[in-house]
C-alpha cells in the first residue's frame, strides 16, 4: 500500500557509523579569532564514540541514484522531525563511498529495518560489497529511485537541505511517499548497541514496577 506520509512518526561502508561513531561537531561562524571544532577541545573521537555505544539505534538503509548508477548505505542517525511538514534527517559520513553520490541527489528512499532485514542492513554496511547485485532484492520506484520493497517501511523524500557538521553532513529531507508493510506492527524492529545487532520484542519489554 502505498500512500502520501501524513502522520509523525547515519555507518561506514564498513561498520556501521552515525552520531553513535563519529563526531560530528557543527562548524560555528567564523570570526576574527580561531573558532574551528578543534579550538574548543573537547572529548577525542574514540571517548566520543564509545559515549555513543551505549546508545542504541533504529537501523535504516538510505539508497539513491543522482544518474550514475544506484547506490546504499546503512545509517543507525535518521529520525523525524517534523509531522507537517513531514520533515526527517539522517547524518551521512564523508568517507562514506556513497557518499558523493547522495550529497548530490535530489530524492533519497529511507528504509526502515526490522530484523528480519538484517542480511539487507549488512549488505549495505559492508566496504566493497555489490549491493545490487543480485536484483531479486530491490528494484525501481515509478519515481526511478532504487528501493528495497522487503523493508518494513519505506519514505520517499527530497532533499531540502545539506549542511557540513565536522567529518559528516547532514541532511534534512522532505518526505514525499511512503509504504508501509501490513506486517510491520507484528514485526520486531532492528537495533544496532555497541557494534551488535539485536531484535526487539516481548522479550525486550520493560514494564514499570
């Protein structure tokens, strides 16, 4: 079922990265004096990002096509913003290699992962992998965006804005179109903590004394 998103609801190629594994420290404006990120001190990239591993995330795969072939990747950093105008945002790392190809997109496909999506999720973590490849995992929407239709949920956007954030850039996307699996409420939704993996479900229920 498709249908227009009306209601309110980044990883490295090689391990998946976002706000959890990366500094993304936003550049202030400039002055007469040094006010770059590195001016101000502050934690080291591997104090910020273990601060981070203890902090778990919605995976999502992010794909676009900006006329040179489709691209992937998995992110754990997209959240909404915004219910009107549907707004979402995802930070994208600069050493990413589909980086390039997303910064000059004009739309993007947001896949929201559960766990049965896992072999997706990897495959778009993963530094060299072909992930279109095999074509019985993904295809075209009318639209010409790649997309994976075995994704709980999918949204797609434009992009409405991009803006540095130290080694990232994070961008800010208006949501268009979304579909959103009959199954998805009985589903256990995927989480990536600390470099791993999980499901959640009943067995992941906290319930208040």
């Amino acid at each position: 079922m498709r249908r227009t998103l009306r209601s309110h609801s980044l990883f490295c190629d090689r391990n998946p990265t976002s706000t959890h594994d990366q500094a993304a420290a936003v550049e202030p404006q400039p002055s007469d004096s040094d006010q770059s990120p590195s001016h101000f001190g502050g934690l080291t990239p591997d104090e910020f990002k273990a601060a981070f591993r203890s902090h778990a995330g919605g995976v999502a795969v992010i794909t676009a096509d900006a006329g040179d072939g489709p691209v992937g990747i998995t992110v754990t950093s997209v959240f909404s913003v915004s219910a009107e105008p549907p707004l979402l945002v995802f930070s994208l790392s600069d050493q990413a290699s589909s980086a390039p190809t997303i910064r000059r997109a004009d739309t993007v496909v947001v896949h929201l992962l559960g766990a049965e999506q896992l072999p997706i999720a990897i495959l778009c973590a993963t530094s060299g992998a072909d992930r279109f490849a095999d074509t019985s995992l993904w295809g075209r929407l009318a639209t010409g965006e790649p997309h994976f239709p075995s994704a709980h949920a999918w949204i797609r956007g434009r992009i409405i804005n991009r803006m540095t954030a130290g080694s990232s850039t994070i961008i800010a996307v208006h949501a268009l179109e979304s579909n959103v699996s009959s199954i998805t409420s009985g589903s256990d939704p995927l989480v990536y903590h600390n470099r791993t993996w999980h499901s959640l479900g009943e067995h992941s229920t906290l319930r208040p004394a």
